[in-house]
C-alpha cells in the first residue's frame, strides 16, 4: 500500500528550505518516492491554524518511508530543517 508523507511547515529561512526540500526531495527519490504537491498556504477552512507551506511526498510503503525518515542520510539533514522552519510530519496510509 502506498504511504503519503505530509509536511505543513512554517517557513523560517526561505534559502534554508530551499536547500533542505532540494536535499530531502532527491534523498526521497532513492527510496521510490514522488513530489505529489508543493503548494501555498491559502486560508483555513475548518481550524484556525495555519502554515506557510505544505509538501505531500508518496512513497511505495510505509516501510519505505520509514526508511527514509530513520536512515542515517535523512539524519544529516535534520538541523538544516531545524533551522529552515517548523515543520509537523505526518505519514499516511493510502487504503486499497
């Protein structure tokens, strides 16, 4: 089953995060995944929170995002995350 990687992020340093997403998006190519979207925050609809930015990344399985997220390579990438943005990661199942 494919899983879904979704990041909402409030931006801090927008050179940082370019260079992190470029980083992150070419690490997540080597373990099958996919940008699916990149967009902008546009307004709530049903809660009062809000980030900048949203990322949605698919991946072939949940093992295979795990993998990523835990290998040694993301780990390296995760105070240039830390001082690009806030960012909450979530992953999701896709149901047959």
């Amino acid at each position: 089953m494919p899983a879904l990687m979704i990041s909402e992020i409030t931006v801090k340093s927008p050179e940082k995060l370019q260079d992190y997403l470029a980083k992150t998006l070419a690490l997540g190519k080597e373990f099958g995944a996919e940008l699916v979207a990149r967009a902008d925050y546009a307004r709530p609809l049903t809660s009062t929170g809000k980030h900048d930015r949203v990322v949605i990344a698919k991946f072939p399985d949940l093992e295979t995002l795990e993998r990523w997220y835990d290998s040694d390579a993301y780990a390296e990438l995760v105070p240039l995350r830390e001082e690009a943005s806030d960012m909450r990661m979530t992953a999701y199942v896709v149901p047959d």
